[in-house]
C-alpha cells in the first residue's frame, strides 16, 4: 500500500489582520512639514524685509526735513534783500564729522562761498558742481554728500536769484538707527523662522497618517 506524504503549506507571508507597518514615516513627515514651512517661510521673510525697507526710508526721508526748512527759509530772504551773512547763524561753527547739528552754505552762481558756518577739515565743506546744478527753480534737491570717508550729511540745495543755498546735517545718528533697525528685523526674523520650523515639524507629525493597502 503506498502512503502519501502532506507537505506542509508554506507559512503565510502576511494576512489581513497583520498590523499595518509604516514605510519611510520619518521621509513622509519630513516633506510634509517642509511643505508647510516653506511658502511661510518665504512669507515671512518678505514681510520682515519690507518693514525695515520702510523704516530705513523713512528714517532717511525724515533727515532732511529740517534742512528743506533752513534752506528754503534762507533763500526767500536772499531773495527779498538780505545779504548772504545775514541768512547764516555765525554763532557756532559746524563741523559735520563731530557734531548733529545743522549748517548753511550761500553760493553765487558760479558756485563760490559766499557766507557759511560750515568747517571740515579747517576748511569749507564744497560739494561737487552738479549736486548744487541738480537744484532748480522750485524743485530743491535732496542728496546725500559723502565729502570724504567716515562722513555722510544729508543735504538739501535750493536756488535763489544769485545762486543756490544748501542746508546739511551729519547723518551719523540716523545711520545708527538704521543699524539697529537692521538688526532688530534680522533677529525678529531668525525668531519667525525658527518658529515657524518647530510648528511645521509638529503639525506633519500631528497630521492623519493613511494605512498602506495590502
């Protein structure tokens, strides 16, 4: 009689109630989140940018404000009759590279000093040619001069019927708080950021995961 051996069946590889093994979760979470943080992100820096592009200008708008007065002021009475030593304060003498305060200087048309009480360098501060030319009649010119390096003013130029007067002050105290406006919005940022990267990592950790089909 023969007998007839069973082979034992082969062990299952898997069945339907085998519990479900994620694969590549961390890879998944890690493009999910960047998927959150990156157009914030890039929101956020624009954002933080474009509040220091405003205050930047509006602090460097804002230096010429006095100048625009004193030397429009001195040209409407050069222009009614005063002389050029009448429309400058000779009390004190500025000098732009130590102090804040603001200076005049009266030119005739062909651009020589007629009265000042600006000193730099134990001389009299001249700027280039076409920075007084720049100014016309009615439309005052607003520059920033650089006499030399380490030196920044903040000068405004307007015409009067014998030449031009320009009115400048040093720009040292607002380019400090340019500075710290610069690294007030920079750490903000850094902060926003960092913020925004933890937040992201948590909410694709948090996010529903769906269960691989079998």
């Amino acid at each position: 009689m023969e007998t007839t051996r069973s082979e034992p069946d082969p062990a299952p590889t898997g069945s339907a109630t085998d519990p479900v093994r994620p694969s590549g979760l961390g890879s998944e979470v890690l493009r999910r989140a960047l998927a959150f943080f990156l157009p914030v992100a890039v929101l956020a820096t624009l954002g933080c940018g474009l509040i220091y592009v405003e205050v930047q200008q509006d602090l460097r708008s804002g230096a010429n404000d006095p100048q625009f007065q004193l030397a429009g002021d001195a040209a409407a009475r050069l222009d009614g009759g005063a002389t050029p030593g009448s429309v400058v304060d000779r009390s004190t003498t500025v000098d732009p590279s130590a102090s804040l305060a603001s200076f005049v200087i009266v030119f005739d048309s062909n651009h020589t000093v007629l009265a000042t009480n600006a000193t730099l360098d134990g001389g009299v501060p001249v700027p280039p040619r076409g920075m007084l030319d720049a100014a016309v009649s009615g439309s005052p010119s607003a520059v920033t001069w650089q006499p030399y390096a380490g030196v920044r003013i903040a000068a405004v130029t307007v015409t009067w019927k014998g030449g031009f007067v320009l009115a400048g002050r040093s720009l040292s105290r607002v380019e400090q708080l340019e500075t710290n406006a610069e690294l007030i919005a920079g750490s903000a940022g850094l902060c926003i950021l960092a913020a925004l990267a933890i937040a992201s990592f948590a909410a694709a950790w948090l996010w529903p995961r769906g269960s691989d089909s079998r």
